[in-house]
C-alpha cells in the first residue's frame, strides 16, 4: 500500500523559495512575518547582491524597526513602505540601532531588504508599537 503524503500550499511554495530561488536559501534564512511583526536573520551569509520583497499586514501607521545586523562586507539596506506605496523608512543595517518609521497608512506594508555584494549576519525586526 502506497502512503500519501500532502503538503499545504504556504509549505510547497516555502520549500521551492528555499530551493534556489532565494538568494539567502543556502543561508538557512529565518523570516517571521506575522501581522504586525516582522523578522529576518540569515547567519553567514557570503557574496550575495540581490533585493528581496516582503509583503507585511501592517495596522497601525508606525513601526519600530530594531537592527542587529553585523555586516564584514558589501551593503545591506532597508526600505519600508506603507499601503500607499509611500516610503516611510530608508536606512542601512548596522549592527545596533532602534528606529520608528514615519506615519504612513495602515494596510500591506512592503519591506524591501537590498544586498550587495554581502556578507556577515543579517538580522533585523519590524513591529507595531
């Protein structure tokens, strides 16, 4: 007797992105994105260039941004923007530092991590206040 197994579409969809498709896939990326808070660590991370968008149920109109990032080569920086499409935070990661967006609208927030040519640890969290 053949044994079936199934796997939900939200599982499928993350096994292909973490197959080749994600420039942080051999990384062992983790990204926690619930409503309201959202995070991203990825250890070791070497030479990778690329920009990686992330859809976020944002209710509020701010949010702290925490950076814990260790960066030993290349850049890595942070654009968030609101339901509007407006840009409401723009900064690189450094490896400490506490921020708030700029008030925007309440909705899918998008936020736009861009790499070039990085290395080190990436970590960072977006959350409503």
């Amino acid at each position: 007797m053949k044994r079936l197994t199934f796997v939900t579409t939200a599982a499928a969809a993350l096994l292909v992105y973490g197959c080749g498709s994600n420039p942080l896939g051999p990384f062992q990326p983790e990204v926690s994105n619930q409503p309201d808070s959202f995070q991203l660590q990825a250890t070791d991370v070497r030479g990778v260039s690329a920009t990686l968008t992330y859809d976020w149920n944002q209710s509020g109109v701010v949010a702290n941004v925490d950076h814990s990032t260790t960066t030993t080569a290349g850049q890595a920086g942070l654009v968030i923007r609101d339901a509007m499409g407006n840009q409401v935070y723009a900064h690189g990661l450094v490896p400490s530092f506490n921020d708030q967006t700029a008030a925007g609208s309440a909705g899918t927030w998008k936020i736009i991590l861009t790499l070039t040519d990085y290395s080190g640890t990436l970590n960072f969290r977006v959350q409503a206040p």
